[in-house]
C-alpha cells in the first residue's frame, strides 16, 4: 500500500485522524482488555474479579462509574498522530526499500508480511512509553497511585528508571491487512472501495490479534511490574514470560482480554484503514484536479 506520490505531512495527517477515529471509537473494549490481561487467578479481598466482558464493563460502570471506561485515554490520543504517521509512513517507505533489495516491481506476500513486520517494529519505539503508562492508568489496583497522565510519566521515572518505559513489544498486522486488500475483488465505486477497506482491515485486525494476543498479554504483566532495587520482577522479558503464564495459569490464560481485544482491533482495524484511504484518497483528488503535487 505504498503511495510514492503522497508527502509525508499528508500521511502524518491522515494517519493521526484515522488513528483518533478508531481510539474514540474504540477505547472502552482496550480498558476490558486490559483487566483480564492483569487478572491473575482467584481474586484477592479488595479486588475485583470479572467473569466476561459484559461483567467486566458492568462492574467498572457500576463501582467506578462509566468515565473509567475512558480512563488513561489522553496518552493513547497523544500518541496516535505519531504512531499512525509512523506505521503508514514507515510501510510505505519500507516497501520501497525491500522491492530496491529483492528487485522486484511488484509486493509480493512475503515483501508485504515482512514489511508490515518491520514497520511495527519501527513504530514500537514510538508507542512504547505511552503504552506503558496507559497501562499503569487503566489498572484499578493502581488508579489511587497517580493523579493523571504526567503524575503517572513523573512517578515511573523517578521510582523505577527510564528503562521502565523501554519495554521490547513488536506486534505488526500491516501485511495481513495488505495481503486481504489485494485479495478482495477490484471495485471501481467509491463506495465499493470503502467496503473494500473496511473489510480488509476487519479481516486483518482480527488476524493480527490471533497471532499477538499472547505477545500482548505479556506485555501488559511486564509494564505493569514496577521495578524494585535488587530484585527480578516475575514478568521480565517477552519469551519466558509467555512460558510463566502458560506454567501457571494454563494457555488459554494467553489469551485472556481476546474478546474485547479483537472486538476493537477488529474492526478498528477497519476504521483505521477506511479513514486513512479516505484522505489519502481526497488528498489524490485534489491534486488531480490542481494539476501539481507539493512535496
């Protein structure tokens, strides 16, 4: 999905709208997912224990009220104009980059499985640190701990270190979502066409979260361990976490928060990718009509 002929600033634009859309949108099934990701075992006094989706969005209305479903939303807003410009900038850039070293005209799928992959590593160091605290703000058992969005930044950073924001998390569904596009039938309507991309972005969110579910529910155990002078935390690296859950809780313990985590990424996949073809595409149009593009 390279666009050669579309500026930086455009992609940086569309994908922080697209990315905001499906967040707005979105966000209260991430906060669901979240809880059972942290949920370990029987429940402790004091803690609350959900038993599906629909009771975790209950209790969290009912004990909480419903602002905490919104809860730590402004780090992932502050991040999306940044994410999004990287993870579309970056795709495109990359794919030019592998169809230069293979010597290739056309992305095949192993070019649009590899760039994707690469363009979500590319985009973890921009996600990152926003993730982290979205975390720490979306626990309940740390919601009295910080006032807000820079209380939480200021309170990691000087009890735990830096390091504690640099956490290795790579998890890309970009190709998937190429290869699904290229696959579905060509349409020539531009209603079609946005059914094209809601479809392909649906269908490749929901591949993607199969595949990086596990890999997500470690990365919440792992953001979620404060660091501890002279102690390992439990939740360490990505590979022997997975191994540590799997141990002690069972695999399906892998994929606890998969509902409301493929409900949102899913068809916010979808979203994502129809808003970001739209400007992109309104973008087109008006330098067609202009006769010039600027770079």
């Amino acid at each position: 999905m390279a666009n050669n002929n579309v500026p930086f600033s455009v992609t940086f634009a569309a994908g922080a709208i697209a990315g905001v859309s499906e967040i707005l949108t979105m966000y209260p099934l991430d906060v669901v997912k979240t809880r059972f990701q942290l949920q370990v075992g029987k429940a402790t006094p004091g803690q609350e224990q959900y038993t599906g989706m629909t009771d975790c969005v209950k209790k969290i209305i009912k004990n909480e009220g419903f602002s905490r479903l919104y809860r730590g939303i402004l780090p992932p807003i502050l991040m999306e104009a940044p994410k999004r410009a990287t993870k579309f900038a970056a795709n495109d850039e990359w794919t030019k980059v592998y169809l230069k070293t293979f010597g290739v005209q056309k992305v095949t799928s192993p070019i649009s499985i590899l760039t994707g992959a690469t363009a979500g590593a590319t985009e973890s160091f921009v996600v990152v640190p926003f993730e982290l605290v979205k975390i720490r703000l979306q626990d309940r058992a740390s919601a009295g701990k910080y006032t807000g969005t820079m209380d939480c930044v200021r309170k990691i950073v000087k009890n735990e270190g830096p390091l504690a924001l640099h956490i290795v998390w790579n998890a890309g569904y970009f190709g998937v979502i190429h290869q699904v596009r290229a696959m579905l039938p060509a349409v020539k309507s531009k209603n079609g066409e946005l059914f094209n991309n809601m479809i392909a972005g649906t269908i490749g969110g929901t591949f993607g979260t199969i595949l990086n579910t596990p890999f997500d529910v470690v990365k919440s155990r792992i953001q979620n361990s404060p660091r501890v002078a002279r102690s390992v935390p439990k939740y360490n690296w990505s590979i022997p976490a997975l191994f540590t859950v799997a141990r002690e809780e069972g695999f399906s313990a892998l994929y606890k928060g998969f509902a409301p985590k493929v409900l949102r990424l899913g068809p916010g996949g979808g979203i994502l990718l129809m808003v970001y073809s739209v400007i992109v595409d309104f973008y087109k149009e008006s330098v067609r009509r202009n006769g010039s593009i600027t770079r």
